[in-house]
C-alpha cells in the first residue's frame, strides 16, 4: 500500500518522519508526559497551553489509555493502550490544513492514490470544558486523523485559536503497511513487530483492568487524587493540581472498565473530575493573567 | 446598464449536512441587501461545494436609480417663525428652497449609486450576518474574541461585477479575482474573469462548482457501477446530497465485501455501510443485500481507483466484523438473561429502572389481550414479548447502533426459537414511529406496542412531566400519536385515558386528523360532551357530523341552532338579572322522583318526565310542527347515538331543519303572552337539547 518505491515505513519511522517534519515547521518536538491519561489532549502542552495568548507549537507521541477498549490481545483493532501523535499550533496557521496534507505526504500517503476528505466532526470534552469544531479526517474512508479548532478550553474562549491535529499512529501504520492486525505492525525494519512489543502487554494489562485491579484501592485513589488536586489548587499551584485532576480521570476510567460505578454514579464521578480540569484550568489562568494582559496589549482572559 | 455579478466566499471544508441551508440563506441575504439599496437582480444562481459557497446574480443595474425627494414647506408669505422651523428641520437655507406656485419646497436631489459600492458595503455585512448553525474563529486574528466567525476559516473572496472586480474585505481577507482549484488534481491560483467563465475555470481545475450536476454524477454514477456489476443500487437521496457535498470532483466506485459477512441481518450491513462509511448497498437480481458496496471518491486516481476501493474494503470489512461479532455474542446469552441487566439500568429518577418499566409495561400488554381490548391476542404471548421487548437494550449490537433497538430484539427472539408473534412483536413495539410509519396490526404487537407507549405516557403524566411548548424530552407527543394510529388502524374499543391525560389525546387527535382533512372543531365539539375516551366512536361521530355539516341541511341546522342558542343565552342571562338576592338557585333536586332509583319507579318518572304539557292555547302551525318533529327526532337521535349509528343519528338532525326554519319564520318566540313565550323558549331549549345529543354545536365554526 505504500506510494514510495522503497519498503512502507515502519511505525517507529514513521514517528521519526513526523517529528522531523514537524520539527521543521517550528514545532517543538515534547517527549510522552510521563502520566496515564486517555488522550494526547491531556498532555499540559495541548490543555494548559492552549490557554492564553502565548504563541505555542509543539508535537509529541502520547501514549493513551483507553481500559474499556481492552480486548485481551484478541480484537486485531483495538486496544488498551495505543499511540497518538498529536501536533498542536497557537494561533491556527492559515495553511494548517495544507501543513497536514504535506505531514501525510512525507510519511508515504499519495493523496492522488489515496481519497483523502475532510469529513465534519466536531469535538467537545466536558471533563475538560473544551470545545472545537473541525473534522475527522478520512482516508479511502478510515478515519486517519481528528483535526480541531479549539474554541474553548478549561470554559475560557480561545484567544487566540489553536489548531490541534491527533493521529491515529497504529491506525495510520496499518494503513501505511497493507496490515489486517495491529500485532503484525512492523514496529522496525529489523524484524520487530508490534506484537512482539505490546501483545503480553494488552493480555495483561487487559486481564487487570477488567479483573483484577483493587476497587477499594481504586476508589481510595480517586479520593486521594481529588484531595491532593485541591490541596495544590489552595496553594494555587495549577500544573500539580493539574496532575491529579488527570489522574483522578485515568482512575475513574479503571473503575468504569471494573463495572462498579453505577449508571446513577457515573455522572457525579463525571461532574468531580470535570470540577478538578476545570479548576485546574482556571487556577493557571488566574496566575498568568495579569502578566499576558501585560505583555499583549489589549488582551483579556 | 446591467452586468453579471459573480460572489465566490472559499472556505475550509463546509460540514455536507450544512451547504444546502447555506445556499438559501446567502441568496435571501443578497436579496434583502440589494433590495435596501433599491437594487433587484434579473435571477439568481447559488452553488456549492465543500470548499466554496458561489452567487451569480444576472442582470445586475449599474447604479441605483437617482431619486428626487420633496418635502412641502409653509408658504411664502408665511410669518418668519414658519420658515424658520422649516429650514432647521431639512437644514438647508432660504435660497436652497423652491417656490412653487407661493409655496416653499425642499428638493433633495439623491443621485444613483454605483451598483459596484453597494456590493462593497452588502458582501462584508453578509459574511458577518451569516447565520451558520454553528460558526468558529481561527488563526491569528481570534486573539480578539469580536474577530470573525465562519462554518471554517475562511480563506478567499472574489467579487466582479461585470468584468470589474470589487474590492472588498471582510476579517483580513481582501477580495480577488484568484481561486483554487480541486485540492489535489489542480495547484496554484485559478483566475477567473468574470460569472460567465467562472463554472468553466473551475471545471478545468476539476471542481463541479454546481452541486445538482454533482448530484447527479452520483447518483447516476452510482447506479451505473451497480449495473455494471450485475447488480440494483439501493436509491438513497440523501447519501447522494452528502456525498456530492464532501466532494468536488465526485467518482462513484464499486467495491466488494465478504460473502460470509452476509450472515449479519441486512439492517445492519446498511446501517454500517451508510452512517459510518456513507456508502451506497446494492441487491442482487432476486431482491437480497449484495455483497457490494458503492462509494464515492474525491478523486480520479491514476489507478483507476483501485487502491481507494482495497481501502474502503477493508474499513468496511473491520466494521463488519465488529458487528459480526457483535451478533455472535449476543446470540450467547438468551434474551431472558439479557433482560435482567434492565434492572440497573434507570429509565427515569422518579420511575424506576428499566426492568420496572418493562413489569409495567407486562401487566399492561397481558391485560389488553385478556380484556380482548386487542382482538385475538393471547395473553400469555403478549405478556412474554412485553418481558423481552427491552432486552436487546443491553446487546452488544444495540450499544453500538442505538437505531437497531426493537429490530435486534427480533432477530435474537426468532434466533432463540421464540414464537414469530413474539419475534415480531419486539421487533416491532416502538411502530409507529412518526407519520407514515407501518402500525402494527398482528395482535400481539399490537398489545406491546400499546402497552409499551401507554405506560410511557400515564408514568410520566403521573410524575407530572408533561410536554411544554416546545420542550416534549420524553417524546410524549410521539407515543400518543403512535396510540392515536395503534387504535384508529386497528378499530382498538376502550377507554384511552381520563383527565389531563384524555385532553392532551384530544389535542393531538385534532393534529393528527388535521392532516386526513378533519376539522379540528369538530373534534372539540365532541369531545366538549365531556368523557369521550373511546376515539374509535368518537372519530365515527366526527366523521359523520363533518359529512352531515357539509350538506345544506347541516349548514341550515347550523345556522338555527346559534340563532336558538342566542335566544336562550339571552334569555338565561335576564333571568338571571332577575333573581336577585335571597333567591335559592335551583338544586336541581326539587324533583322528588329525580332521585329515586328504584327499578320499578323508572317507567313512572320516565312518564313524568316526558309528558306533553298542556297549553291553554292552539300553538301556530309551525309551533305545532316543530313539537311534533321534536318529539319524534329526539328520541331516534337518542338510540341512533346508543347504537353508533352516527349518520343515522345525523338524518333524524336533518328532519329538524325544515321545522325550525319555519319556526323562525313564523313564530314570534316573544311574545307578549307569558305562556306562549315560555312555551316557545322550552321548545328552543328540547331542539338544543336533541343537537347536543350528537354534539355541541355551539363549538362549531361558521
């Protein structure tokens, strides 16, 4: 399925080929944040940094967590802990859509081989009081990539605008080799798949989030998380009390994939951690307020 | 002078669902701008695509007509203070004005205004006006939150009159004579000169700027790679008005899939196909789901096509496969199991769970059998469907396509061995939907169908949640209109409702009817007789009573009954004025017999009741004539209503009309004799009253 002469990229090429190619368009290139969240939003550089009037570029892998969407290694499309490769762009350029479609290009996606579309999905995240409006973007119908303008975030109107672009990097990858089964992924050129690196791990990983994990542990961590998240906002510290809002999410996931929240439950677990984001968000608004109202003249939070 | 007027707004990709309505609203707002400026187009072109929102207007005047206006001011041999006033309302001097046969005028000669500044100023007032349903910033300019708003950024504008073109700006963007062509198969600027090349510049950069020609290259196109194939596309209006608005240079392609995956109900293979994929299904020759699928491309690729088409497969293949799993494993667990999962799930805070729901909803179903309130029904069957009806709930199948409710539950029912009845009914309980919807007609849906939307709504008028205005969240309106169709289809006889509840069928009744051409002030007039909870028979005697109001007897009946009802309103109200204080109204238990319900004493004070009175005088003819017809039309309209004979209830009507035309003609009802005045208004009353029998006239318009 490749367009270039040579062998389809592997997945950790085509990471490097994204990095390089973003890198040269002035993107910082971040590393993982080195907590268990669900999405590459999360990441402060996408959540906090979007607020504000500070011009920001940046991309970065996320490895995400996703505990329900575990299948026990079995399902050849889904897992419980994946790859995003998540570019994010304050202000939105005006040929972001442009920069995207050349991203595409340097990892081996001829879009005159390939229907590329720009289909209408919009994005919200209540935990985090975000919303945009974009498109999920398609390619010969399998959706590839989530590209957002960001309105809101944290409940604040974005000024100005960032774009942010997610990749689906297995997805992308399966699409880029010609490959049914997300375990056969070459994960190298040298012989390595993605099996081989993840397969024990989803058996796992699978097996503890929808059995074993320690609900009373769980439940006593969230409490905590929820605690030490307010505990940081007093001492108006956002970017820990940020931390632990994320954690408490990523806690409320596993003990949704253990089946003891309730239905009735689930909306004021729901309602906590969007308190805990949202706070958070306000918290780093409320700090650097008066210092970029200082330094860009005419802006307000 | 005319010219053409070309107006190109380019845009990142326009959400598909949203051109149609943007086109309507970008012609009505160039209108309304035109027009305030005294300006008017030959005719109007809108076109779209994903990427741009196109106007030509024809025929364009130049310039705005010069207009003269006069204002009359005093004469001019009025007092100073008069001029004075004058000058300072138009602001304009002594020497400005016009004299005019000794009066003084303020001419205001307001010359035309280029049509090219008209446009200048109405483009950028349109853009910012445009009410997109949902609109965004972007870029560099959102640091200010008054920047612009658009569907997408918006990234070009061209606007020529004639071959001019206009300069303009809206939000940074200055307006041009430069597009883009399709985003893949053209790059660089396309330069257009004008509305008459426009179309043409951007098909030879591979865009259809006119979406009906779009439309038609998919639909005609993907009916042609079907027939090719062998095979009958499955028609889908709208798949083809989404997929000509995600696409500029439209390409219909055929692909196949796995025969094996046609084990899983059609229903799902199209929804799957259509919703996530926007694809087109085909059937084979005998009518079956084909395994083919047609989508449409954005692209002519050099291949052919062939690598979209392996691509699109094998997305579709992987959600085919989600789904076939899907129907695997929930055929591992018998509906039975499945439905005590109901229990957890809430259906309302103040109602209970589902599971509650569901015994309600049981008891109900097996009631309506047993009563033989559904004809034919068995009670057991009703009561086992109703058990099942919400299990598929909880199915994996119907966690990932909600739509599929009901018809899952059917599937897996016939999959368990259940009876076809029950199969059917579940399958089958949330008919009918909305108007047009087929209505259940096999008993045993029919029970759970009822019963499943009755229970929905006396729950929730018991917890008082009833529908407000616009606001309806439970879809109350929905579940009795489906009644309404439940019963009237299948002739159903029982009680519907009471209260609140009866008065809110009766509303929707006259809606629903409304549409058959029933008119709803019959319906009032029915239902002001008060209680009538049995629709069938109540929807007979409208029937009857609009055919009766129809004929000149009716229209004439009509017309006596006001003219009597006028007279008694009248006459209750002087009486009334009468009374006065310390006057005891009526208990309407002066009647010693009113009261006495012995069995034997029925036909005695029946013959009280009904004996003639006897007149001191000789009644006129037509008096007589009406007491005669009264005597004889009250009582049959009396048994004709007991029995449904509404039509003939109708015609002993009819034979009224003559006598109380000639009573009104001929009879002074009064009269200076108190007797004969008493006579007449009694007479008066007796004919409202045999009216009333069939209903309240006096609720019935014209």
């Amino acid at each position: 399925m490749a367009d270039t002469a040579t062998k389809p990229l592997s997945l950790q090429d085509m990471i490097l080929r994204l990095h390089a190619y973003w890198s040269e368009k002035g993107c910082l290139v971040l590393q993982p944040y080195d907590m268990r969240v669900g999405a590459g939003t999360f990441h402060p550089a996408t959540t906090l940094r979007s607020l504000g009037p500070e011009p920001w570029n940046a991309a970065y892998v996320q490895p995400s967590r996703r505990p329900t969407d575990g299948r026990y290694g079995e399902n050849p499309n889904r897992l419980q802990h994946y790859y995003q490769y998540q570019v994010i762009m304050k202000p939105s350029p005006a040929d972001m859509q442009d920069l995207y479609l050349d991203s595409l290009r340097a990892i081996g996606v001829d879009p005159l081989q390939h229907d590329i579309r720009f289909v209408e999905d919009d994005w919200e995240s209540p935990t985090l009081g975000a919303w945009g409006l974009g498109w999920e973007v398609w390619c010969d119908g399998m959706e590839v990539t989530q590209f957002t303008y960001f309105q809101q975030m944290g409940g604040f109107d974005c000024k100005p605008v960032a774009g942010e672009l997610t990749y689906g990097l297995e997805r992308l990858a399966m699409y880029i080799q010609g490959v049914d089964n997300v375990y056969d992924l070459a994960y190298n050129n040298h012989g390595v798949t993605y099996g081989q690196v993840f397969l024990e791990n989803e058996r796992q990983m699978s097996k503890w989030n929808f059995e074993i994990a320690n609900t009373d542990a769980l439940f006593d961590l969230f409490r905590k998380a929820t605690e030490e998240c307010q505990n940081c906002l007093d001492a108006k510290l956002p970017i820990p009390a940020y931390e632990q809002a994320i954690e408490a999410s990523h806690v409320f996931n596993l003990l949704q994939a253990r089946g003891v929240i309730s239905v009735q439950e689930r909306a004021s677990y729901m309602g906590k951690v969007r308190d805990l984001a949202r706070g958070s968000c306000e918290a780093y608004m409320d700090k650097y307020k008066d210092e970029w109202a200082e330094r860009f003249p005419g802006w307000t939070a | 002078m005319t010219a053409d007027f070309l107006l190109e707004l380019r845009s990142e990709e326009i959400p598909a669902r949203m051109q149609a309505g943007a086109r309507a609203d970008l012609e009505k707002l160039f209108v309304k701008e035109l027009a305030a400026a005294g300006l008017k187009a030959g005719a109007i072109t809108v076109w779209s695509t994903p990427r741009r929102l196109a106007l030509i207007a024809r025929d364009l005047p130049l310039a705005t007509q010069a207009v003269s206006e006069e204002v009359k001011g005093p004469r001019a041999s009025a007092p100073p203070q008069a001029l004075e006033g004058f000058l300072r309302k138009t602001g304009l001097t002594r020497e400005q004005l016009t004299e005019r046969d000794g009066v003084l005028f303020a001419i205001t000669e307001k010359p035309g205004r280029a049509t090219r500044d008209v446009l200048a100023e109405a483009i950028p007032a349109i853009v910012r006006a445009f009410p997109w349903p949902k609109s965004q910033r972007w870029g560099a300019a959102s640091f200010s939150p008054e920047s612009l708003r658009w569907v997408r950024p918006l990234s070009g504008i061209i606007a020529i009159l004639g071959d001019e073109a206009i300069d303009l700006e809206v939000g940074g963007i200055r307006s041009g004579t430069v597009t883009r062509g399709h985003r893949f198969h053209h790059s660089g600027d396309v330069v257009i000169t004008g509305a008459a090349d426009y179309a043409a510049r951007l098909r030879d950069a591979f865009v259809i700027v006119d979406h009906a020609e779009r439309e038609a290259t998919v639909r005609e196109g993907a009916r042609a790679a079907a027939q090719a194939a062998g095979l009958v596309l499955v028609d889908d209006e709208g798949l083809v008005v989404e997929n000509a608005g995600l696409t500029e240079w439209p390409q219909p392609l055929l692909g196949r899939f796995d025969e094996a995956f046609l084990a899983v109900p059609p229903e799902v293979i199209q929804l799957t196909a259509r919703v996530n994929q926007k694809y087109f299904i085909c059937r084979d020759a005998a009518g079956n789901l084909a395994n083919a699928f047609v989508c449409t491309a954005n692209i002519a690729a050099s291949d052919g096509g062939a690598a979209i088409v392996a691509g699109n497969r094998k997305v579709l293949a992987a959600r085919l496969s989600d789904a076939r799993f899907f129907w695997e494993q929930d055929q591992k667990v018998p509906l039975a199991e499945q439905a005590k999962k109901l229990a957890r799930i809430t259906f309302h805070e103040k109602l209970g769970t589902v599971a509650d729901k569901v015994a309600r909803v049981a008891d109900l179903a097996e009631w309506l059998a047993r009563e033989g309130v559904v004809p034919g029904a068995d009670p057991a069957l009703a009561r086992q469907a109703a058990e099942l009806c919400k299990a598929d709930l909880v199915t994996d199948m119907v966690g990932e396509f909600p739509e599929l409710q009901g018809l899952m539950g059917g599937y897996y029912a016939r999959a368990e061995g259940l009876p076809d009845a029950v199969a059917d009914a579940i399958r089958d309980h949330y008919k009918p939907v909305g108007q047009g919807d087929d209505v259940p007609t096999a008993p045993v849906s029919v029970c759970v169908a009822l019963a499943d939307k009755l229970d929905t709504l006396r729950s929730f008028f018991a917890i008082d949640e009833k529908p407000t205005g616009s606001k309806d969240p439970f879809a109350l309106r929905r579940a009795a209109l489906g009644i309404i169709h439940l019963i009237t289809e299948n002739g159903l006889r029982f009680a519907v409702a009471e209260g609140d509840l009866l008065t809110f069928f009766a509303d929707r009744l006259k809606v629903q009817q409304r549409e058959a051409g029933v008119r709803h002030d019959l319906i009032d007039a029915v239902f002001a007789l008060g209680g009538e909870s049995d629709l069938v028979r109540l929807l007979a005697r409208v029937s009857a009573l609009q055919a009766f109001v129809g004929t000149e007897d009716g229209v004439n009946l009509l017309a006596g009954y006001k003219r009597a009802a006028n007279i008694l309103k009248k006459e209750a109200a002087s009486t009334a004025g009468a009374q006065g204080e310390g006057v005891v109204p009526p208990t309407g238990e002066e009647d010693p017999l009113a009261l006495v319900d012995d069995p034997l004493f029925k036909d005695v004070a029946a013959e009280f009741a009904h004996s003639e009175p006897t007149l001191s005088y000789t009644p006129e003819p037509a008096e007589a004539a009406l007491m005669t017809a009264l005597a004889q039309a009250a009582p049959q309209v009396e048994q004709a209503v007991a029995q449904e004979a509404f039509t003939t209830a109708m015609a002993s009507l009819a034979s009224l009309r003559a006598p109380i035309d000639a009573f009104f003609d001929d009879v002074t009802v009064n009269d200076a004799d108190a007797e004969k005045r008493a006579n007449r208004l009694a007479l008066l009353d007796q004919f409202r009253a045999a009216v009333h029998k069939v209903a309240d006239f006096s609720r019935i318009e014209g």
